[in-house]
C-alpha cells in the first residue's frame, strides 16, 4: 500500500512539475514578447522594475492558461455549427480573445495590447506551450502511457463494460494505389506500414503481421461508389461521380451533403439492413454513415437540420483543446503557404502536366491535409481507446494533393510520409485500448496520372460534343484541330455545312442542348428533353455526326450507348462497334483496358441512371496515362491505369480476402463482404445477411 501511494504521489509530483513548467515557459515568452513587440507593454503600478513587470507577466500567463482550459471548451461547443474549415480559421481570434480578458482581469498591473498584436501573443504562447508541453511528455514515456490509461478509464466510466473479443478498425487512405503504396514502402516513406509488412511486400517476412493485396474497382473509380458500396453494400445505379437523373431532372453529385444522404437511403432501402457499422461503430470523415451511431465529419449527416446533426461533434472534441486548436491552425498556414511555394515553384520550371492551383485551393488543401487528419486520428484514437467494436475512417489528404500535384509527385510523397504517422499514433493508441484491435488499411481507389483532355487538344469535352451536335462552341475550340474535325465530321453526315442549317433546326438543336459531365476520365452526355436512355438509332436520327465525332477521336478510348438492335453496344475508333454480349470474345476497344473491363462496362450499362452516352477517355497501357476531362493530373472515376487497382492491407490473423472460392477481390460489394466475413471472425457486430449469404456463410 505505501507503494502504491508512493507512486501516486510521484505522479502527482510529476504533474505538478509539468504544469509549473510549462508556465514558467510561458511567463518568459510574454515577457519576450513584449520586449519585441511595440503594441504590446506589461505595465504594473509597483513600477517598472523587473521584479513587478515578471509579476505582471507571470499573473498573465496563469490567467491566459486558465481561461484557455475553462472558456475555450464554452467557446468551441457555442460553435459546434460553424464548419470545420471556418472553425479553424477562427481559432485565432478567438484565441487572441482570450488573451485581451486575461490581460484585463491581471489584479497586478495594466497591460496594454492592440487586438492584432494579441492575435499574433496568444498563437505564440499557446504554441510554445504545447509543444513544451508535448516535449515533456515525449521525455517520459511513463507519463505518456499513463495520461492513455487515464482517458480509457475516464472514457470506460462512462460505458458499460466492453467484450474481451478483438475490435476492428479500417482506415481508408483515399486515392492510394496498390502500386503507389508498394512504391513508397520501398522507398522508406512508410515505415509503418513496411514494418507491418515485415521484409517488404513483395517477400514478407517472419515478422510480418499484415499481408498487401490489390482489388478491383468498377467503372465509377471514385469516392462516392466505391465508399457507398464498402460500407452499406451496394452502389448499384451510381454510374459516376456526378451525373443526370432524367426522373427528377437534377444532377447528383457524390459529395454533396443532399445527394449523399440519398445515395445512402437508397443504398439501405436495396439491401435492407443499415450497413457494415450498425451495431457499435463509429464512421469518421466518410461520405456515408455505414448505419454508425458514433459519427464525426459524415457528409451524409451533414445535411440534417437541428439536433440530429451529429456530424460536427467530433471536430468539437479536438478543438475544445487550446493546444490542439492552435496547433491545426499554425499547421493549416504552414501547409497553405507550402502549397503556394510548391505552385509557384512548378510555374517557374515551366513543369508538364500541369493545372492551376490558385484561388481558395491553397485553403482547401490545408483542410483536407491538416484539419481533417487531425479531426479524425483523434477521433479514432478516441473510439479505440473506448473499446468501440468498429470503426471506419476515411483520410483523404493524398487524394487531394495528388490530383493537382500528381500521384507520384515530390508533394504527394510527403503526404504518405505525414500518413504513415497517422496511422503510427492510431497504432500507438490501440495498444493502450481495453480490448485487442485489428487494424485494417485500405484504399479506396487509385490515380491515374496524365494530362487534361483540355490541355493536349485545346477544348473540353463539352466542347467536343457541341461540335458533334453542331452547336456553336467557343472560338478557342473551335480553332483547334478536334473542333475542325467535329464539325466536318457533322458536315459529311448532313452532307451540308452547319451554317446552312435552317434556323428553326439550329433553335431547336440549342433548346434540347446535352448536359455533359465529367468524372475523372469518364464523360456522361445526356439530352435532357427526352424522359428515357436514348438509343445509338435515336441519337444518330438528332445528331448524325455524334457519335462518330466521339468514338473516332484520339482522346477517346471507347464510347458506351444503349442500341435498340444490340442492347447495348461499344464503339471504337475506325468504326468499331461491339456488342455487350461479345465483349468476351472481340474485346474490341476494352483490349487497352486489362481484364475485368467488359463486366465492369456491362454492369453500369444495366444502371437505370447510366447516361445516353458514356465517354471514356484513352488509356496508354505503356505508361498507364489517361486524358483527365476534369482539370486534374492525377484522375479516377473510369477505366484505365492505375486508379482501377487500390490494395487491402489486412492482419494476418484474418482470413485472406480472396479466397479460393471468391478468387479475386472485384469491386466495392465485394470488399463488404470480405469485412463483413472478417468482423464475423472477430464475433464483431453482426450484419444482417441475407438467405444466399447465409448459405455461404454456413
């Protein structure tokens, strides 16, 4: 007993020792800081001796700390509406607040501070006294340890006991590639991974816990598909990132929070159960909610209006800590103004493929690189250490960065580095959990790198359907050699110039003018005038030149339309045209591919949301380049190179994912229910199955 109390006495001590430490830090800081700053004076009416301005100083600090530990909290959940990204912004004025009322309420003196200058003081202590704070704790790993076991505790309080079985929990590193991540395992940017990974991937070694396998995805290789068939089970009829929904004359787009919210009713309506994390799970920075209680930056909750918008509350958690809040903050500038270098940088070196980076980019990558990271490793940090049963997160920081930087950029290899960290303090944290955890990784498509369509042939795709369609495009296009060819390719089919056309037909042609949406290097063209999927015999009757137009064009790889004699059939370049039914034998275009492109074409056209066209862009399988339509150089969202091959890092004390019955992991269904399969094996949450899957199951 004298031991134990021994030892809590020191703990004590330590603490103490910490706290008295940290403010003395502080103390001096404030005192630089007015001895450099020209709006900022410690006065006291002692007088200006050193002793009563160290006073001053010390009474300050001690009130900025309390204040910070007190109000702060107050501060962030009175906020918990305002979005993350204005949040942080924030944090320094708010701070700077701080500091003003803590100056003020001094009992020793009257310091005087503009409220810019106390912006730039209140940044600077807080900074100083984290990471003062930080390099205390990392000095004593017993401390460290010990404040982990105080939050589990706090945390366990407050939740009945917990099973003793393994938890599970997967984090998704958006737009990572198979290939990408082996790459940069070898080049020693992701030590955690490589040593989870024993010797390597390609020859793991004896002390290897995870194995690295590549999957499939369908055509729509993106966030929104692959994310909602993950966790609710299905995305069927999401043929794209956004498209056009002639029923409701709207177009979805897959990150937005109203579109979302009804890919994911619809998801749940087909499968009829709630998703992979219904019963004690946690969904942190996805798209979808995988029927999570627990929810922290869901996009498909965000919508909601009132108290059931639970969406928000994760971020109000982490910045109701000072130091956490000033820290994402100082980090957000930083990784802004690193973006602004690296831009300028690639401008100056004239660098090829290149797209602009200006605007409010710079802030939106900060977002998706700083905050939303650190948002959501806390959160699951937090989950881990309450002994939740499964949680899913998705970090999209690589995917960002690489779609204007490129996937095997200097910029994006940074970022993998900056994520293997996140997954080491998620690690970290889950050996200090109250029950064992199973840490999945997983991607959930990859990039493609490669020039815009725009910049190797001077128009849009939007462009180039005008021009097929005989409508006027933009004179930048229309001097270009792909806008010369549409037009003489529509020219040939009426066998008349366009201008001759009589007036009425030219009204008539840009009053039922198409919509044309990009995903990635996958097009949808749809005419919104008529109700059903138009047929190759109804376009070619509108639009003669079309659909030559498309299909023979260099940066077109393939063109997909619905055909009244076929069903369904694939045009190529040089006349080509293949019916669904014999893609398997005469893969025709789908050649340039790789396997699996006939099924995955097959599948979306049964979609009842597929468009009247499907355009999708050239494909160098020497190089894996496509021709993004989007302004981006590093692309998903259709068929060609590496954005069709994301991995699965999983432990080896599951099962392999693809076994010898399910042979290869294709498609985002399918990798449901391999983490269904792998949190039955954890006696995890239970999944409602359906009869065939209870077959297979027993």
């Amino acid at each position: 007993m004298r031991g134990v109390r021994g030892g809590r006495w020191r703990r004590v001590a330590s603490q103490v020792g910490r706290s008295i430490t940290v403010w003395a830090v502080s103390t001096v800081t404030l005192l630089v800081l007015a001895g450099i700053l020209p709006d900022f004076q410690l006065q006291s009416p002692a007088g200006d001796s050193a002793t009563s301005i160290a006073v001053t100083a010390a009474l300050g600090a001690g009130a900025f700390g309390l204040l910070s530990a007190v109000v702060w909290p107050l501060l962030v959940r009175a906020l918990l509406l305002v979005p993350a990204l204005v949040l942080g912004l924030l944090v320094f004025f708010l701070n700077g607040s701080l500091l003003l009322l803590a100056l003020r309420i001094n009992p020793s003196g009257e310091p005087e501070a503009a409220p810019e200058t106390a912006v730039v003081v209140a940044a600077v202590m807080s900074a100083v006294a984290s990471a003062t704070g930080a390099a205390l704790a990392v000095r004593d790993d017993d401390a460290y340890r010990r404040r982990l076991y105080r939050l589990a505790d706090r945390r366990r309080r407050r939740l009945p006991p917990g099973p003793t079985t393994p938890g599970t929990v997967v984090v998704q590193l958006d737009g990572v590639g198979h290939d990408v991540l082996r790459d940069a395992v070898g080049r020693g940017l992701m030590p955690t991974v490589a040593r989870w990974l024993g010797s390597g991937p390609e020859n793991p070694g004896p002390r290897a816990t995870h194995r690295l396998t590549p999957w499939r995805t369908d055509w729509s290789s993106q966030t929104g598909a692959t994310q909602l068939g993950i966790l609710h089970g299905s995305n069927h009829d999401v043929p794209a990132f956004r498209w056009y929904e002639k029923d409701t004359g709207e177009i979805v787009v897959c990150n937005r929070p109203t579109s979302a919210a009804e890919l994911q009713r619809r998801a749940v309506e087909r499968t009829g159960d709630g998703g992979l994390l219904t019963l004690d799970g946690a969904s942190r920075g996805n798209l979808f909610s995988g029927g999570a209680e627990e929810l922290a930056l869901v996009l498909s909750v965000s919508a909601r209006r009132g108290p059931g918008n639970r969406s928000r509350a994760g971020y109000f958690a982490y910045f109701s800590d000072p130091a956490n809040a000033v820290r994402t903050a100082l980090s957000f500038v930083a990784d802004a103004g690193r973006e602004i270098g690296q831009a300028v940088r690639a401008r100056i070196r004239k660098q090829r493929p290149r797209v602009g980076r200006g605007g409010l980019y710079p802030f939106v990558r900060a977002f998706a690189t700083v905050v939303e990271r650190d948002v959501v490793v806390a959160a699951v940090m937090g989950d881990l250490l309450a002994g939740r049963t499964a949680v899913y997160a998705d970090l999209v920081a690589y995917d960002e960065v690489a779609h204007h930087s490129g996937p095997l950029s200097r910029d994006a290899q940074k970022v993998l580095h900056r994520l293997d960290r996140a997954l080491a303090l998620i690690e970290k944290a889950a050996e200090h959990a109250p029950r064992p955890y199973r840490i999945v990784v997983l991607s959930d498509h990859g990039q493609s790198p490669g020039e815009t369509f725009r910049s190797r042939y001077g128009l849009t795709l939007a462009d180039l359907v005008r021009a097929g369609c005989g409508l006027p495009v933009p004179r930048r296009a229309e001097r270009t050699r792909s806008g010369a060819e549409a037009r003489a390719a529509v020219r040939a089919a009426l066998r008349r110039p366009v201008e001759e056309l009589p007036e009425r037909d030219r009204a008539a042609g840009r009053a039922t003018e198409p919509v044309v949406l990009a995903s990635g290097n996958l097009g949808l063209v749809s005419f919104p005038d008529v109700p059903h999927r138009m047929s190759r015999e109804e376009i070619d009757g509108r639009h003669p030149g079309l659909l030559t137009t498309l299909a023979n064009h260099p940066g077109v790889g393939f063109v997909l339309v619905r055909s009244e004699e076929h069903g369904g059939l694939v045009l190529g370049a040089r006349g080509a045209q293949i019916p669904l039914g014999d893609l398997d034998e005469n893969p025709g275009p789908l050649a340039a591919f790789g396997p699996g492109a006939a099924d995955a074409v097959r599948r979306t056209h049964s979609f009842p949301h597929a468009a009247d066209i499907m355009v999708n862009s050239c494909h160098d399988a020497a190089d894996g380049e496509v021709l993004a339509f989007e302004e981006q150089i590093g692309s998903h969202g259709g068929l060609g190179g590496a954005q069709g091959r994301p991995f699965l890092l999983s432990p080896l004390a599951l099962s392999p994912p693809a076994g010898e019955e399910d042979g290869e992991v294709v498609g985002a269904e399918h990798v449901h229910r391999v983490l269904r399969r792998w949190l039955r094996e954890a006696h995890g949450p239970q999944v409602p199955l359906d009869e065939q899957e209870d077959e297979r199951a027993a």
